[in-house]
C-alpha cells in the first residue's frame, strides 16, 4: 500500500529504530510510548488489522507471537509485559496495519479500559 506509513517502514524509506526483523515481521520503539517499554511488532505484509487475518495470512501472524516472548527478553522485560492490539476506528486503531504494542517496564495498570 502505497500510503501505508507501516508498509514505509518495512521498505526502508521511511527509518525506524528496529528491534527485531526478519524476513516476516518488524519490531521497532513507539514513537509516543505509554510506557518505558513500547514496541511495535508488525507483520511486513500489509494485513488490515485483525479482521483481515485469513487461513492464509495467519502463520505470520502466529510466527510474531512466537518472537515476542524472546523480543521482550532482549529487553529487559523479565518482570511480564502486556500485548495489546486495537482494530478499526472505534477499537483506536491509528495506523491501518496491524500491528502489537508490546509494553513493560513497569507496573501497567490492571484495567484495560
């Protein structure tokens, strides 16, 4: 997608500072974080939000889940952290491409709302 600020992101023409990458996925710092820990993991193909992850689409989305635990690791985050994923407009979703807020580094509140 060409206007896609995420898709900018995984082609290298808009910079971010990476995490974690692979030949699937992106985890790179919040710019605005809401907590001392906040990265993005996203899938490098453009998939909506969640109501777009298909039979076809879903390994990507299972192999981000299966590198969070060691990104977070790689982190600092050995206390817990929290995932946190927002779909469409009234879910907040800024940025239409899914993605995982991955936050820790302290205490997080106990209500999600």
């Amino acid at each position: 997608m060409n206007d896609c600020i995420f898709c900018k992101l995984v082609d290298g023409s808009i910079p971010s500072r990476k995490v974690y990458e692979d030949d699937k996925m992106l985890a790179f710092y919040d710019l605005e974080p809401q907590a001392p820990v906040h990265v993005l993991a996203i899938p490098k193909m453009h998939i909506g939000c969640v109501d777009e992850i298909t039979e076809d689409n879903s390994e990507v989305i299972a192999h981000i889940f299966a590198k969070l635990p060691a990104i977070a690791a790689s982190l600092g985050l050995e206390n817990g952290y929290r995932v946190v994923t927002n779909c469409g407009r009234e879910g907040c979703q800024s940025v239409m491409h899914l993605h995982f807020h991955l936050l820790g580094g302290t205490q997080l509140g106990g209500r999600m709302v």
